[in-house]
C-alpha cells in the first residue's frame, strides 16, 4: 500500500470521526425552541370567528384562524395582499359577482372532528361561515355587513328556522362553491368595501365538521389553517404552537420607508413562521403586565397608559431600569378613536339636547388628553381619525370648556334650580386603573356646573353587555378600526345596528339614507362628501364628543426582530423572530 493511499484512509476516517462528533452533539443538545411571550388585557368573550370582536380575542384568533386576505405588514397605507386566496377577486356584472380563487393544499390543523385524517381547506367552509353569520340567534356583531347587501343572506335564519343543522338541505343564493377552490358571492348591489370585509375573522372558513362535532358552539374552539395551532388554556395563559404542515409562505421582502429605516425587511424572503411556541398571559391589573415585562416574563409589552410616567427619567431620557434592561420603547399610532357617548334612548338625557350641549361645553379637552395619555395622544378633531379618507387636519373641533355657556345650556335644559340637578351615571369601559382615573375625572368636569355624577364601575365584559343592550346611560367608547375606511366607525351610528355596536342608540333617518349611500358609492371625493354631511349632523345631534386619536407605546426586548404595532393586522407573530 502507497504512503498517498495510507494518507487518504487516515483523512477519510478523521473526516468521518467529525461528522458523527459534530451528529451526536446536535443530538445531545437540540436546538432550544423559541417562545414568545405576551400579555392580554381582559378575559377573552368568545374564540367563535362570528362572534370574537374584542381586541385581545381577534390577536388570539388572528394567529390560528385565517380568511381569505390580510394586509400587507410592512405597508402602509394599508395594502390588501391575498392570504389564502390564490389572488384578489375578480368582479362581473357591474361589481355584484365576486369570484375568488382559493389557494391549493392549505391544511387545517389537526382535530378530532376530522376522523384522523388530513384536511383542505375548501370553498364550502366559506359558506358554511356565511351561512353561520346569516343566524340572528348567533348575534354575530359582522352580520350587519352582509344585511342588504348578499342575495339570501336576510332571511336565512328564518328559512333554517335558525337550526344550524339544516345547513346542508338549505342554500343560501348569494354564497356558493363552484368547485373546492372557487367561491362566488353575489351581491345585491356593489360594495366599495368587500375585499375590506373579506379580510375580517368574521369570515374565517368554518368546516361542516367542525360544526357538527360542537353542534355550531365555537366559543372554546379554535382551529383553523394558520401559522400556529391553539393548544387551549394551559392554566396561565393560552397556548400556540407553530403548525408543522402549514403552507410555504414568505416573509415580506418590500415594505414602506419606516420599515426601511427600522430594518424590517432583514429577515425578506425567509420562511415564516420563525417562532416555535407563543403564549398569552391574561392580566387585568397593569401594574402587574408591568412587573412581569420588568421581570422579562413576557417579551413585548403595550404600556397601559397610567403607566407612560414611567418610561423616562427626569431629564426625558429612557429610565434606568429600563435602560439597564437594554429594552426598546416604540411609539405608533393606531386607527383608533375614542368619545363620550349618551344613550340616546334613555328618558332623561336621550331626549333632552340642551342638557347633552351643557356637558359638550364642561370637558376640558386637552386636560382630558394630559390626564389619560400624559399628553401623548391628540385631541380629536371629527369622528374620523388621521390615515382615514376624508379626515380634515384642518378641521376645528366645535365644542370648548366654557363653563358659562354650558351653565346657560343647562338652564336650558330645565335644571336652574341647584337643589333640583339631575343625576347623571356614568359607567366605566372596563375596571383598569386608567378607566377609574378616567371615570373621575369626567365626574369632577361635570360637578363644575353643579350636576350630581353616580359612576357605574363595569367590567369590560360587563360593559360590552349592558352597552350592546341599551343599558347604559352616559359613558366613554372606543373603536379600533376593522379596516381603513370611515364607513367602519359610522356604522356604530346606523338605527339598524341598535341593539348592538350602536350603543348610543341613536336613530337619524337621514344619518341612515347617507350610510346606505355611502355603501352605494365606490367614488372617493362622493364618499368624503358624504362623511362630511353624516360628521355634521351626528355633531348636530351629539350622540358623541369625540375626545381623542389613540397610539401606543410599546417596550420590547432586544432579540424580538421584526415588530410593528397595527390596531388592524392582528396575524403579525407569524413574522417575528427570536435572536438571542
């Protein structure tokens, strides 16, 4: 044997020895999972996508369930992209024919009610969610989008007689499956806001099966087709896991000029999801969302705003502690805005506009902004909020602390006699620390002119439910958008919507002629005109005093990658990573 081939052996073996040397000890110490941890604010309503509209559900639901579009993370303004439709929808016969092509081999999640085998998501598990949304039993909050506008949608529930059973034996004419991969919607009339609507958890696909084996009551069950499947309630928090079979999907590769600058774009064109394992720590009390961010148990944190004080030291600079921690603090704003609302139905206040007008002159506004947001937030200055069409920046806010006026309105309103003012309850938006800095102040602004302030502290769940109902009195509202266009938050003005998400219960004919006008017209100087005239009369009105524009502050730790706060994309996990 050659010296040459007596070397070769000894490389080869040498090589060998480091393969199976480098093999055992990645199978010794496996690669540590990565877990993301956050916090939710109040107890969840409902994981039902017909059902689920409170903010911490809709993030929950968001990563698990998907519908047939999303928004573009990285653009703004908002960009809608397909999600598991194969590409936008195509319209035929003047825009009341959508067709939509649904994407090949999407897999739901595993569960029970399969049989034990795979699943693909179809073009009928959109309309069984159609149909489901169509049951007035169901008091699904997204069925008033489709009222009015889908052929058969209105009297469906009648028709099954609200008997989810009866599904399969009754059509609904304006929703049907082609085939596994095409579903057509045909609509009464066109609807400049469909694809916004098309992106909502309203209608995430729900499988007949899935149905069945929870006889239609999907409030603690959650599956669907996205990057993580939900494991339930582990005792402290909600868990997720990253689905192992879900689709090819990509991490954006272009995004706006503050992604850009942000360098949101280092992780393009990789396959996400990234992270193994999420978990939602549910905390109403926000001293201690606080303490378990400063203990770094969890990840990201939404600063509650009694909170913002803080964040900096005396000099403005980031605190000690936090700087100590090497964590990050964001500031984004959100579509979001927030109002005093009066029940409109409610014998002693709904009737009587003076009295209203006394308390629009008593607020000082930008105390209000100072005292919730530490001067953070702005002054609202209309119904609509800064991004949305139609918002004039320009535009002067009518309504003023003056204490004289509101004292000359109030005798208006009747009330002169100190000894005979009337009580006025005022009920919380939940029982967080900032609802009750909130609740007295608004009490102490209305003692200025003599009224007596009963406040009604309500949980959030509690406050959805006596709101929705037309219970409530004199009270403080908030509304994140769904999608950005103004018809989202007029809708909560519409006479139809009450009961409901109209909790003023205000009724306007002609605020309710403008809205169906508004879902008429797809032009977008008549529709800024139309939000105009609508602005002018509900002011006219005042169910409302808009009060403020909301943002937020968000601290997160340093190896979270890829973070951008959105009030409207929820499904934003399935692009972070963890870099330690």
């Amino acid at each position: 044997m050659t010296k040459r081939i007596v070397v070769s052996i000894l490389v080869f073996f040498m090589l060998l020895s480091g393969i199976y040397w480098s093999w055992s000890q990645l199978r010794i110490s496996p690669k540590t999972p990565t877990v993301l941890r956050l916090a939710l604010d109040n107890a969840i309503d409902s994981l039902d996508p017909a059902k689920s509209y409170s903010d911490d559900s809709l993030v929950i639901s968001a990563q698990v369930l998907e519908p047939l579009f999303q928004y573009h993370y990285l653009k703004r303004p908002y960009e809608i992209q397909p999600l598991v439709a194969e590409s936008l929808p195509t319209f035929e016969n003047k825009g009341t024919q959508v067709k939509i092509k649904i994407k090949k081999n999407v897999l739901y999640h595993d569960h029970p009610a399969f049989g034990g085998k795979a699943r693909t998501l179809k073009a009928h598990d959109f309309v069984v969610q159609f149909k489901r949304l169509a049951m007035e039993s169901l008091n699904s909050p997204g069925r008033s989008l489709f009222v009015g506008l889908i052929e058969g949608f209105d009297d469906y529930g009648k028709r099954i007689n609200e008997d989810w059973r009866k599904f399969p034996q009754v059509q609904m004419s304006g929703v049907e499956a082609l085939d596994d991969l095409t579903l057509v919607l045909h609509l009464k009339k066109p609807e400049p806001n469909i694809i916004y609507y098309l992106a909502l958890n309203f209608l995430a696909p729900v499988p007949w099966e899935l149905v069945q084996y929870a006889s239609n009551k999907l409030d603690d069950l959650l599956v669907g087709t996205g990057a993580y499947e939900y494991k339930g309630f582990a005792g402290q928090y909600f868990a997720m896991e990253k689905f192992q079979h879900y689709r090819v999907d990509f991490y954006p590769s272009v995004g706006d000029r503050y992604a850009n600058v942000q360098k949101l774009l280092d992780s393009s064109k990789e396959v996400i999801p990234f992270i193994d394992e999420v978990r939602f720590y549910v905390s109403s009390e926000e001293n201690q969302r606080w303490e378990k961010f400063i203990n770094h148990e969890i990840d990201i944190l939404t600063v509650p705003k009694t909170l913002i004080p803080n964040l900096h030291d005396t000099n403005g600079d980031l605190s000690l502690e936090l700087k100590q921690k090497n964590v990050e603090l964001k500031h984004f704003p959100i579509l979001a805005n927030r109002w005093l609302a009066f029940n409109m139905r409610d014998p002693l206040i709904g009737p009587n506009e003076y009295l209203r007008r006394a308390i629009a002159y008593t607020i000082d506004y930008n105390k209000y902004v100072q005292v919730i947001s530490q001067n953070t937030n702005l002054r609202a200055n209309s119904l609509l909020v800064p991004g949305i069409s139609g918002y004039l920046p320009t535009k002067d806010f009518r309504f003023r602390q003056d204490l004289a006026l509101a004292k000359e309105y109030l005798k208006m309103a009747g009330f002169d006699d100190p000894a005979k003012m009337p009580k006025i309850i005022y009920s919380t938006r939940g029982n967080q620390k900032i609802n009750l800095v909130e609740a007295d102040f608004i009490k102490e602004n209305l003692e200025l002119i003599g009224l007596h302030v009963e406040i009604q502290v309500l949980s959030f769940a509690e406050f959805l439910k006596k709101g929705r109902a037309g219970e409530l009195m004199f009270f403080t509202d908030n509304w994140l958008f769904d999608y950005p266009d103004g018809e989202n938050i007029l809708q909560l003005l519409v006479s139809t919507n009450f009961p409901g998400i109209n909790k003023a219960g205000y009724s306007n004919p002609e605020i309710d002629a403008l809205y169906l006008k508004l879902k008429e017209t797809s032009n977008i100087e008549m529709r800024d005109k139309i939000f105009h005239k609508m602005e002018e009369i509900v002011l006219n009105d005042l169910p409302w005093i808009p009060m403020m524009y909301e943002s937020s502050f968000v601290l997160q730790y340093p190896e979270i990658k890829n973070f951008r706060k959105s009030s409207i994309i929820r499904n934003y996990i399935k692009y972070l990573k963890i870099e330690r």
